[in-house]
C-alpha cells in the first residue's frame, strides 16, 4: 500500500495545509496526480484519458456530461490546462522532498547546546509554529531561560512576541532562512543526490558538525553559506545546471530530429516525427461487422471476437490514442497495444472470475492474518501522523473540534461495537482517543466535500 | 523574489527522466480502489465501514451501515456486498444488502433501487459516498418509486408497524456471519 500516495499523508506533517494542495492536484476520476489535464467546458479538469474514457462509456455522445456537474460534455471542446499540468509537475517532484522535509524535527540553527536544551527548543519551537497557523492567543514562549541565549530561543520568543510585547532583537538571517525554507526545499530533488546524500532530512544544522554560524549548504552544489547568500547563488547555480542540461538536450534532439516543442521550458520529448493525429470517433450503426473488422485491422488491432467486442476494443482504442496524443511524452504504438491487450486481459478476467460467496469466505477465513497485519499496519501509520499534533497539545480551534466530534459520536461507539468481524478490530485494537483524533484532522478537509456529494 | 519566481519553470525543465511512466492503464481499478481503501480508513466515517474480501481480488468488497439517528433503523447494522466492474469508476458498481433488509427502495433479495447507481452514476463517485447515501437512503427512502410497496405505504401510514415488520426481518449481523 506504500506507493499509493494520497492527500491524508499530510496530516499530522507539519504542513498539514498542503493536503488542499494536493488534493486539488489529482483528478477526481483516478485519484491520481493528472496526467494531461483538460478542462471541460463548465470549467472542471480531469486527466485527459480519464474523461475521454468517461465520455465513451456513455451510451450516445449527447448523453455525455461532466461527472461533477452532469452539465453536457463534447469531446471536441475539451482543452488543455497546461497551468495545472505544469503544477501537477512542480509538486510531484517536489512533493517527496517536502514531505520529508514537513516530517523531520523543526530546523534548528543553535550554537552548541546540552541535549537536553536542544530538546526543550524543539518542541517549543514546534508550538509556536502551530500556534501561529491556528492564530490562538498564546502566553509568551516559556522556554526563555538565561542559559539559552541562542539563536534558537530566540525564535521561539519572536513568534511568543506577536501577541505579547517582548524586548526582542529580531535577527534578518534567522527571518530570511524561515522564509527561503520551501523553496530550498522544494528545489531539493532537482539537486540529485548532491543533497539527500547528506542523509538529513532537511537543512539542520546543528553545531555538532562544525557551522556555529547557521550557515546551509546549497541545494544544488552543496557549497556551505550564509542563508542569505544561498538566496542570490541558487539562482546563478540553477542557471548553469540548466545551460548544461539544454546543452546536452540540443545533442539529443538533433540526433533524432524531433520537433521542438514551442511550449516554453517544456523538455524536448521523444516524440515521433510527425505530431500525433486524433483519431475520429465512429458511428458504429453505419458499419457491418466485415467493415469494422477491416477498420480494425486498418488501426493495426486485433480483429476477432463478437461485434460487442470489436465496438468496445476499438472505442478504447480511440480513448487511449487520444489520450496519449495528448501527453507531452507520448507512448509508442506498441506500448499502447500492450495496454489495450492489458485492459481486454482484465475485462475478460473479471467476466469469467465468477467467485462463489463459500469460496470468498473461506478464502477470508484463511487469510485472516494478512488482512489483521494491513490493518494494523494503516493503524500504524495513522498513530505515526497523529503523534506530532497530539504532543504539542491541541491548540483551541482543534479541541473544539474535539468536543464537537465526540457530541455527534456518542452514539457511534455503541453501534460500532455490533458491526463485523474487520471493523470490531479496527475499533478494538486502537484506543478511542486516536480513532476521533484522526477524524478531526480529516473529517474537515476531506469528508465535507465528499459527503456532499453523495447527497447531490 | 527573483529566484521565488523562476523556481517552477526550472523545475520543468529538470523532470521528464522518470515522466514516461505516465497513463499506466492496466491497473488503474486496482489502483483507485486502493486509493478509495486508504481515503475510506484515514477518514474513518461513523457508522459506515468497506474493507475488500481477498486481498487478491479487489473489485469484490464487504461493509457495514448503521442506521442514522432518528430513524426506524437507529442502533441496527446491516452489512452490505459492493461488486467493481472491470470498468470501474466509468460504470458503477453493484451493491446488494446481504444483511436482510426491510425497505421501501430494498427488495427481498437485497437489490437496491437508487438513481446514483444506476443512470445516475458518476465517476467521481467513490465507495465511501455511496455508503454514505445508502445510510441516508434508510432515513428517506423514495416512496414514489417502491420495490417493497407494502414498506413505501407503512413508512407514513403507520410507523409502529413499520417499525414491528422491519424488525421481524432484521437479523443481528453476528448471526449472518455465522451462515
């Protein structure tokens, strides 16, 4: 289940504000980051194979419409969002890199300190952080204490500070370093290994490792510096890295003549010599079997099979090429034919996959440890997001969420306890505390829209 | 704010090295409802709950629904069967009630009469609104188009005895287990 990533893996992150984000970067088809995306007419952006597939699955093309809004959808007015396909690209790179970074401990740039101090920093650094993003009234920071005079209390006290007027010398290197974090961040992968070899997780430095002064190492290069420098020299070391990578692109592309894509800072892909044509849709009534076989075997498809075969493989077939048309690195022919074959392989395994309920449940009864182990490796995962939020201690705003979670649930408990074998375990194992935490940090974000869906 | 700005398009032209796996088809039923898996327990909605039967066929699951407060089926759980066509999430899936239920919309042999899952139905729907509009479909049935009349005339007409009959076919979901 690890490589399926989803919106909720932000939850309990520091960034727990990114799951908007990125939940507005998926196609509400798939669920997946889109892939091509194309825009409806009532303004609403799917993956550019999923709608088409949504399109052709409808009985007539004027029964067609958009799966969010049901106003009429044409496929010949669908067009490209290049803006959110350039997002999607952005985020998807950066995203692990983020989300790593939104993980590991809060950065901490302190002269040499006893564990025991650095600990203490941390953690009220961390509520202030959350503080600041729930906008809660907070007393002063406590952690100011006289044998902790560093730069990173002081932090701490700056954010205590906006609520209560501190006498706080505000430090410009530690402000811009705050500031400059997401992009240092985000511009991470691109570094190659050069960064993540260090192992850290983000830009810690901490004293151990000999830069008392809170210097970073560039992202790109690795080259050690003042925050402030690392601003001014990305740039220029961003633009070399890039002058090399379109020099040895040019090579590539004059070796094989590919046409070059007018779209600014879109990479020269592997097309085929000429643009890749649309195919047409066709009016399967006006076509005998002997002709739509001769069609198929003119796209270069299989032609066998019932005439409900032949109508569907080539329907897919439309859909697919299409969509690959689209993409800004569109597959070969053959990769598409093994995707076609793949697709008839699944329909026609499900068909004749006919389980009888005694089979499924035997089969349930001797897998029930696999299914014990998934659970509570996803109850994990959930204790493992929480764990951040809950230390810190809720801020107000969340734990009026809690209060109202457990007003509506007071019953829920009582029932859930009546409900099968899978869910009296999922209940059981987990402590309630933890079940309702989790739904507050979801229920808000992601449920609302959903539910109302179900009563649209 | 120079470098903030150039910071996307650098970015673009970087990628593309590891892009070509891009509209990987064949798996895309697996790969939703594994998305649908994951969404369904992180949010962990009261009162409704869907896990697959086998971890090696996806497309066959099993959930639960309990009653919404203030109904006729307040405290009652009924288990339901969801069926995902190869075609999923571009044709709906198939829903029964394996738990015996007494419903205007239900018929005896727990088929279920409702719009989104017939010409209704949308891609962008998931396993967890349709359990969510099954649960609201017990507090408001649609009486005008009944597969149990008898139910639709009982629903307004004399709740006590709607309520006694939909009893006599209730059975505790420990006891379907055990079948």
């Amino acid at each position: 289940m690890d490589e399926i990533s989803d919106p909720s893996d932000w939850t309990g992150t520091r960034l727990p504000s990114l799951l908007i984000l990125d939940a507005s970067l998926r196609c509400r088809i798939c669920k997946d980051f889109f892939k091509s995306p194309f825009m409806t007419e009532c303004a609403h952006t799917f993956c550019s194979l999923c709608i088409r597939k949504c399109i052709a699955s409808t009985p007539t093309s004027e029964t067609a419409c958009c799966p969010i809004c049901r106003a009429p959808v044409l496929e010949i007015r669908l067009r490209r969002n290049q803006v959110v396909e350039d997002l999607v690209e952005w985020f998807e790179n950066a995203r692990a890199a983020i989300m790593t970074a939104a993980k590991a401990e809060p950065v901490v740039i302190s002269v040499p300190v006893t564990s025991a101090d650095s600990e203490r920093v941390s953690s009220s650094e961390r509520r202030g952080r959350k503080r600041r993003r729930d906008s809660v009234d907070e007393k002063p920071s406590t952690s100011v204490t006289p044998e902790s005079g560093d730069s990173a209390p002081r932090r701490a006290v700056r954010r205590g500070s906006r609520k209560v007027s501190y006498e706080v010398k505000l430090d410009i290197g530690d402000e811009s370093e705050d500031e400059a974090a997401p992009f240092d961040l985000g511009k991470k992968p691109d570094a190659g290994s050069s960064a993540s070899a260090n192992g850290d997780s983000s830009f810690i430095i901490i004293d151990d490792d000999g830069n008392p002064d809170g210097l970073v190492p560039c992202p790109v290069c690795n080259v050690v510096m003042t925050p402030q420098e690392v601003q001014i020299h990305l740039d220029d070391c961003f633009k070399e890295q890039e002058a090399k990578e379109t020099r040895t692109n040019q090579s590539a592309s004059s070796k094989s003549n590919g046409p070059i894509r007018t779209l600014q800072s879109q990479p020269l892909s592997k097309m085929s010599k000429k643009p890749l044509q649309r195919l047409p849709k066709l009016q399967y009534d006006l076509f005998n079997d002997s002709k739509l076989r001769s069609k198929l075997v003119e796209l270069g498809l299989p032609a066998y099979g019932t005439r409900v075969q032949l109508q569907q493989r080539h329907t897919e077939w439309v859909s697919l090429w299409n969509a690959n048309a689209d993409s800004n690195n569109p597959k070969t022919k053959r990769q598409l034919l093994r995707d076609l074959n793949d697709w008839e392989s699944n329909l026609t395994k499900y068909a004749v996959q006919k389980i009888s309920a005694d089979d499924l449940s035997a089969w349930g009864k001797s897998h029930s440890n696999a299914f014990d182990d998934l659970i509570a490796r996803a109850k994990k995962n959930v204790q493992k997001k929480l764990d951040p939020e809950q230390q810190q201690g809720a801020s107000r705003t969340v734990e009026v969420n809690v209060q109202s979670q457990y007003e509506r649930q007071d019953s829920a408990p009582e029932e859930l306890k009546k409900v099968d074998g899978i869910d009296q375990k999922v209940n059981g194992r987990t402590e309630e505390r933890m079940d309702y935490g989790c739904d507050v940090l979801t229920d808000t974000l992601i449920t609302q829209p959903v539910s109302s869906d179900a009563i649209m | 704010m120079d470098s903030q700005n150039t910071t996307p398009t650098t970015f673009s032209s970087h990628k593309m090295q590891d892009a070509p796996t891009a509209m990987a088809d064949s798996h895309s039923v697996t790969k939703r409802l594994q998305s649908e898996l994951m969404q369904l327990m992180m949010s962990n909605v009261p009162g409704i709950s869907a896990f697959p039967v086998s971890d090696s066929n996806l497309c066959q699951w099993t959930g639960t629904i309990s009653g919404p407060e203030g109904t006729f089926y307040e405290g009652l759980t009924y288990k339901i069967s969801m069926t995902f066509p190869p075609n999923y999430p571009y044709h709906a899936p198939v829903i029964r009630f394996v738990s015996p239920m007494w419903h205007p919309n239900v018929d005896m042999s727990g088929n279920i009469c409702l719009d989104i899952l017939k010409e209704k139905w949308s891609a962008i729907y998931n396993v967890q609104t349709i359990l969510l509009s099954l649960q609201s479909l017990l507090g408001e049935p649609n009486n005008a188009s009944p597969l149990n009349a008898q139910a639709a005339d009982l629903w307004d007409g004399n709740p006590a005895e709607y309520k006694r009959l939909m009893m006599t076919h209730y059975k505790d979901i420990g006891e379907i287990n055990d079948e």
